[in-house]
C-alpha cells in the first residue's frame, strides 16, 4: 500500500465495477480542523484496498450525523440514483456515514441489496452484510456513532440550560438587536432592538 499513488485513486467512471464514491461529512467546519484532509486521506486508503477507485466525492460539510444520509444534500442524490451510476462508496469511517443505527444500517442493507461495494477505513475489505459477524460489527460501530451523539447533544442542551440560568447568551443576538444588561458584565437582563442596526432592516 505504500507505493500507492493515492491521487491515481481518482478518476472517472470506466465501468471496471469498482467505480464507487469517496463520503465525507463534518458537523462543524472549523478554520483550524484538518479533518477533510485526514477523511480525503482515508477515503482515498480504505478505495486503494479494494482496488477501486473514487469517481465522486459526497461531501456534507455543516451536516448533522443526526441527517439520514438518504436527506443528505451531497450523499442524498447518489443514494436516490439522481447522480448517475456508481458500484459503492467509500466512508472515512462508519460514523461519516451517520450517527443513527436506523438510518445507517438502511443505507448498508441498501448498498448490499443493490450489490453495490460498502467500505470504511479501518475495516479489512467490504462490507458484508450478510455475514453475521460484519452485519454485528457494522452495528456496533454505529451504535457507538449514536451513542457519542446523544452525549454530545445532551452535553449542549445542558450548556444551553446553565447559560440561560445564568443570563449569559449562548451565541450573539440576531443582527438588529442588543443585549441590555443593568449592572455592567453581570446577567443579561434583557434583548431588545439595536438602535442603528434594527433601522438597516
């Protein structure tokens, strides 16, 4: 695998049967994240493995785990046939696929009945989800997808209950109005319009 040049991994459609499309997704794009460099790097080892090669890119970047990859607005077309043939698709991981057991294992019992490829990096091969072993390990892998994301959203519900109880905004106000707070750096007291900018609108 080393002497692989993974930019030859790329190309288009020749019909050899193992053009498939290279999925990516990020919840929050940070300027200081690397990670669709680190998933393109993936995505681009996990399709050398196999011997296929990336005819597309499905990039949901500002995308939810919590999106059914079928709703998706990259991935979503490809997975209702409005983007042209293709044999499977390539994941940077099953999490990149989505963090929902449901909707993650329907887009794999998809892929398997189409007989189309279904590969992740760090998974030897395709997915076979007709082995028992694989279809357990598949689910597993999105159960635990599932389970951080459910953490993660109870984490920021409880950020946002404490920054209320607090007086404290969570994000700035919508453009137009202002945060009025009585005593300088205490609660916020109140959100009313902002003088100049509440008259732009």
């Amino acid at each position: 695998m080393g002497d692989t040049d993974l930019n030859a991994i790329e190309r288009p459609d020749d019909g050899c049967g193992k053009c498939v499309l290279g999925v990516r997704r990020l919840s929050r794009v940070k300027l200081a994240t690397s990670s669709p460099e680190r998933q393109r790097e993936n995505v681009l080892t996990a399709a050398a493995s196999v011997g296929a090669h990336i005819i597309g890119w499905a990039d949901d970047w500002e995308v939810s785990g919590a999106t059914d990859p079928v709703t998706r607005p990259r991935l979503g077309p490809w997975l209702r046939d409005e983007r042209g043939p293709y044999e499977g698709m390539v994941a940077a991981a099953v999490d990149r696929l989505g963090r929902n057991v449901v909707d993650c294992l329907n887009t794999g019992y998809t892929m398997r009945d189409e007989k189309k490829m279904l590969v992740t990096y760090g998974h030897d091969g395709a997915w076979n989800l007709d082995d028992s072993a694989d279809e357990n390990r598949f689910t597993m892998e999105v159960w635990g997808a599932q389970m951080e994301l459910r953490a993660i959203q109870r984490r920021n519900r409880d950020v946002t209950v404490k920054t209320r109880a607090a007086g404290r905004p969570k994000g700035k106000p919508s453009y137009g109005f202002q945060c009025v707070r009585k005593v300088m750096g205490g609660k916020i007291d109140q959100v009313e319009l902002h003088p100049h900018a509440s008259e732009v609108l």
